[in-house]
C-alpha cells in the first residue's frame, strides 16, 4: 500500500531517491539511463491517454441502436453496493422508460432466474410488456447464448446501449464481445451496478480501453432527443419522474 501510494505522489515529491527506496528501476531511454517519463500530476491508471477511443467516436443513432438490459434480477439487486439502493432501482427504470419512449428496440435478459439470482425486476416487465425475455439456463457472458445472440442480431442494430448487474461480469463480457465483432457500444454506467468501487472503475477502464463509451441514462435520453422541439413534454415529463430536482425546472413549462 505504501509504495502505490508514494507512487501517486505529485512529481515533486516522488523523486530517484523515493524510487530507490521502493526499488523501482528508473526508465532506460536513448537518452540515457536515468531519463524520467513526462511528469504528469495524473496517476498512469487513469490518465485519459490509458483509454483506447474508438475509430470513430459519435452520437447514439435512434435508428440504429437497440438497448440490451441484463440481469436486472430481485437477488442480484441485493450485491450492488456502489449506489444506494433506491438510486440505483430509479436508473435502471429510467433507462427502460427512455427506451420505451423513443420506440428503440430492447432485449431483457435474466441469469439462472429459478434460483437466488432471482426473477426479473417486476418493474421492467411494466414499462416493457413486448421485449423478449431471454433466459439463460447457465451461459455467464450472454453474448454465449445462442438465442440472446439471434434475438439481437435480428434487430439489425449495429449500436448497442448496455446495462446490467454486475458491471464487472455481466455488462463487461458482452461488451468486449459486442466490440470484437464490430459493434457500437455504449455502456450506461449509472444502470449497471456491482459489489464496489473498485471492481466498478476497473470494469469501467477495461471496457474504455477496448473501445466502449460510458454513459449515463439522462445523456443517452439527451442524444436520442437531439433538439427540444422534437416533442418536449413527453421528454420532460420522464425527467420530472427519475429526476426529483428536475421538476423545478419543469415547472416552467406547466404556466
């Protein structure tokens, strides 16, 4: 611990004397043995340049996106410690009701839902009566799913926004899967939830590095939106119900 600490110091209090003291090897070069890297006051696991961005970073596309919701389970609810419980149920819901109001064709998927994993949130199946429901008999990465696979790729949607429960396993694999086959991938990061912090940002980078956007639910409602005039009050409305504090400014437009 002490040593990944000094090694996050700023640049002027970690010097050679410090790397002696915790044997770090200084940095060959061609110019010499003892040239220092760029000195950056960002730690190197999160420094921007570590992701990876995608060839061509964009917009979600309404036209050409389709929203993959997995294992937004009773049980698996109960391992999500990096948001508050009643915060983290609002997102998931948020983010199904902006997908049913821009009309964007949406997969559920549970894992292993007669055991402690539990059935799909009851929630869900309300706000999206139609979407298929895939249930998968013991397949971890749901991309290994033969029906999950078919139902999908029969959308014929070459965007995908993701979320799920846990981030680390159930979001991550899909996605690595999605990219690796030339998909768009946005993972809405504050509807998908996992046991900490830590497994969530390591996730998070992950993903990043191989080419997925992060997101959060209200900015994937903001692009799909585009422009206020295209329909504010029903927009407006779905931001008042998941965003409490929203209805202030809301309020304007009901005088």
């Amino acid at each position: 611990m002490f040593g990944l600490f000094a090694m996050q110091q700023s640049p002027a209090t970690f010097n050679r004397r410090d790397a002696a003291a915790h044997n770090i090897a200084p940095k060959l070069s061609s110019r010499g043995p003892l040239h220092e890297a760029p000195r950056t006051n960002v730690s190197p696991l999160f420094h921007p340049k570590g992701f990876a961005m995608s060839a061509t970073p964009g917009f979600i596309r309404k036209e050409d996106a389709v929203v993959l919701m997995l294992d937004h389970q009773t049980g698996l609810f109960s391992l999500v410690r990096d948001f508050q419980p009643d915060e983290f149920r609002n997102n998931v819901l948020a983010l199904a009701a902006t997908a049913k109001y821009f009309g964007l064709p949406t997969i559920l998927a549970t894992s292993m839902d007669q055991g402690p994993n539990g059935v799909l949130l009851p929630q869900l199946r309300e706000i999206l009566p139609d979407a298929p429901v895939i249930k998968r008999p013991g397949e971890i990465n749901a991309w290994d799913n033969p029906e999950f696979l078919k139902t999908l790729k029969a959308t014929g949607k070459k965007q995908i926004i993701v979320a799920g429960i846990v981030t680390d396993v159930c979001v991550a694999m899909p996605t690595l899967s999605a990219l690796a086959e030339g998909y768009e991938v946005f993972v809405v990061v504050d509807a998908s939830g996992t046991f900490s912090s830590v497994a969530r940002d390591s996730a998070h980078i992950r993903m990043a590095n191989a080419g997925a956007q992060l997101i959060n639910w209200f900015a994937v409602a903001c692009e799909l939106q585009r422009d206020w005039r295209n329909g504010m009050e029903g927009l407006a409305a779905l931001f008042e119900k998941h965003i409490p504090d929203y209805g202030n400014l809301i309020s304007g437009l009901k005088r």
